[in-house]
C-alpha cells in the first residue's frame, strides 16, 4: 500500500495496526483514535491530509513520519497553504444551537451524524455551531460537500466550527 497524503486513516490502520500506537508518539491529539466512534466514522473519511490539520501539524511531516514507519521512503512535496479565509457576514448570526463535540464523542455518539440530524430539524438559513478542541476537518470538508457555508475559527485552544444551513 502506498501512502500518499489522501490515505485514509482508517485503511492505513487497518494495513498497519501498529501505526495507532506510532501516531500518538507523534501527536498526543491522535489519542482520539482511540475512541471506537471516532474509529468507526471519522477515521473512515479522514485522509492523512485532514488528521495533520486535525492535529495542528504540517500535512507533508505526518505523512513522512508515517511512510518512514512503514518503511516507506519519505516524500520531498509541497502542499499549497491555503488562503487565509475573510469571517462571513453570517457568522455574526446568534446560533440556532450549539454542539459540544467532546461531549457527543464522549457519549458514544458521531459527532457528524448528530450535526446532520439537528441541520435537518432547522430551517434554512440557521447556523449550528461546533464547539471541539481540535479543528474538525474532516467534518467540514463533507458538510461542504452536502452544500452547507462552514467556517472555522480557533479562539484559545478551542475551534468554533460555524454551519449553515442552505
């Protein structure tokens, strides 16, 4: 299996169990792989890409640290920074409702089904905001995917994920 930065976590872990143990050695915030909700869903639509950005790392350092695990030779490439988003005029908004994500995860509950249930029971227009300690990448590349506004923004050690809905 060759590992690129689209490998998915949960594929990457299925062809190296070992490499759970190895990731949280290189960022204490893997420890939520540890969860098996988090295992079960997020793991499945989370490239190495999304994980670096999830745990506040370069994208092209993870995947070395990962390859060189393996036994993988490193890659020399270059991942585009993005742009730096401008804070829509929507977010000023006040919150139709607020989700802890710690508190869904801790409960044993999919943190983007959970988001996908109260989305539906609002009307358009409405904002759900996302309160979690790391940036929830994964989640908001499929709510963007489903036509939903997100925005994200880290505010001292915790992320405000905004959604709206279409």
């Amino acid at each position: 299996m060759e590992i690129t930065l689209d490998t998915k976590i949960h594929d990457l872990l299925k062809a190296y169990p070992f490499l759970e143990d190895e990731l949280i050695k290189i960022n204490p915030k893997f420890k939520k792989l540890k969860n098996p909700i988090l295992r079960r869903t997020v793991a499945r639509v989370a490239a190495i890409k999304q994980a670096a950005i999830v745990g506040g790392m370069d994208p092209v350092d993870l995947l070395n640290h990962v390859r060189e695990a393996v036994g993988q030779e490193p890659l020399d490439i270059k991942v585009e920074e993005t742009q730096i988003e401008k804070v829509p005029q929507w977010i000023t908004k006040e919150a139709d409702e607020v989700i802890d994500v710690a508190s869904l995860l801790d409960s044993g509950k999919n943190p983007l089904a959970e988001t996908m249930k109260k989305l539906q029971s609002l009307p358009s227009g409405a904002v759900v905001v996302l309160k979690s300690d790391f940036k929830p990448e994964p989640l908001i590349d499929q709510m963007r995917k489903n036509g939903y506004e997100v925005y994200c923004q880290e505010a001292g050690g915790e992320y405000l994920t905004f959604i709206k809905k279409p």
